[in-house]
C-alpha cells in the first residue's frame, strides 16, 4: 500500500463527539479538547504526532497509523468550536523522526484558527528547534478574577514561576504529561482503558490551585489510572470517549 500526504481538505470526515461541561462555562468534548466558550480557548494535550514512525524506526511493526486520524480530529474541533486560541499543551511531536510531517500537520491545521499557542513538551526538543515556530512554557488566559495557566507538566519551575506571578483569586493549571486513563468493566466481560480528564486540588507555592490533567490526543500511549499525589489529591474523573463523557465514581 502506497503512503499518500493529504492535505486539510482531503483529511476524513470525524463525527462530532458528545461533550459535558465539567466546570462552569468550561466543556470536556468526547474527542479529548478542552473548551472554554467565554474565553473562546480550546486546549489539547499529547497529540504525539509521529507516534507510529519512530516506533518503526526502533524496529516495530505496530502501530502503523495515526497521524492522519489525529489531524482529522482536531480539523473536526477546530470546525466545531471556531476557537479564537488553540493551546497544545506539549507533546506536540512524538520525537525526532517525523518534524517535517509534523510541521505540514501544523501548518494547516494553524489556517484553522487565529492563533496557535504551542506549549513545549518534554517529546518535543527536535520540534521545538524549527526555527519559524514560537514556543512558551507556558501560557496565561485571564478573565475576572479567574485564571487558566497551562503548561506540559514535565517541568515544574516555569508553572510555578506563573503561578506566583498571578494575582487571580481563582487559579487553573491544565497540563498534559500524565495521560491519565480509567478502566472501564460491564461486570460481563467487557473491558475498555479509556483515556480521562481528572480535577486535582492542590497547592503551588502556597497558592491553592485547581489542576486539570488532560486525557492525551493520541490514540495511543493511553497511559493509565492516577492516584493521589503530595502535591495533589483527585477530586474528579471522566471517562472521554466521542460516544460519551461518563463522570467516574
Ligand atoms: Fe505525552
């Protein structure tokens, strides 16, 4: 089978998924986005373009797809919610063997959307060297006396530079990293790992914080069930599938 490059107007067609808000004015959408309509953001994380090449390059047969379906996805968001800001919270690029892809997959998905804010992400240093491309730690949206401060979570020192900086009474940290992912089971056989959104609480320099964690984009590495922590606890859990957003009790 011939490997053809397709551009944004060829990419397949993606179902709009369901989505429920998880916090006011702030939706969960079943394909693993993040939208925030006053503040007309939309925020991903661990898109890892590029997943399935370097695991051939190290010698694998499997997976051999997944890019194309990660670009259809986020065409399909960008269509649904016409963003004023798309946040990509690391993990851009899966790592060195695919920049050049990469780099087209951006390029026209960045058409899409006034302005893409690239947050760097521990997988994406060789990405991060293309010269034309403008990468943060992270980034601030504000609004009343409510902030959203996102960042990888690989490195800990530029979010809690930005949270000490913030005069906000109510902060948000969303970030990636993690892929968190909760084990589904109908008590008859079934059983699924479904990636998840968790709210943790916590405290950054002596600040309390409410911490979003965001299923990863990629269909795969989808990681796996996290427990409280030092830092924070796990307040809530929803299983995001495009069929469904479930609350987990
Ligand atoms: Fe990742």
């Amino acid at each position: 089978m011939k490997r053809t490059d397709k551009k944004s107007t060829e990419v397949p067609s993606i179902p709009e998924a369901a989505s429920l808000e998880v916090s006011p004015g702030v939706s969960l959408d079943g394909h693993r986005a993040l939208w925030h309509a006053g503040q007309g953001w939309l925020a991903v994380a661990d898109l890892h373009l590029g997943y399935a090449r370097r695991r051939q390059e190290l010698g694998g047969l499997w997976p051999d797809w997944g890019d194309e379906q990660v670009e259809a996805t986020m065409v399909a968001l960008l269509r649904k919610y016409q963003p004023e800001r798309l946040i990509l919270c690391g993990d851009i690029a899966d790592g060195a063997a695919s920049v050049r892809e990469t780099r087209e997959i951006l390029s026209r998905l960045s058409v899409l959307v006034p302005q893409t804010i690239y947050v760097r992400g521990n997988h994406d240093r060789k990405l991060a060297s293309v010269e034309e491309m403008t990468w943060v730690e992270t980034h601030s949206e504000r609004a009343d006396s409510e902030e959203w401060i996102f960042f990888h979570g690989d490195r800990l020192t530029p979010l809690i530079e930005a949270v000490e900086d913030s005069t906000s009474e109510r902060i948000h940290t969303v970030q990636g990293h993690i892929h968190p992912a909760v084990r589904l089971d109908d008590g008859a056989g079934t059983r699924s790992s479904v990636p998840a959104l968790l709210e943790r609480t916590g405290s950054v320099s002596g600040k309390a914080v409410t911490n979003w964690v965001m299923p990863a984009f990629t269909q795969w590495s989808s990681g796996g069930a996290v427990a409280d922590c030092a830092a924070y606890s796990v307040q809530r859990t929803w299983a995001c599938h495009p069929k469904a957003v479930l609350p987990v009790v």
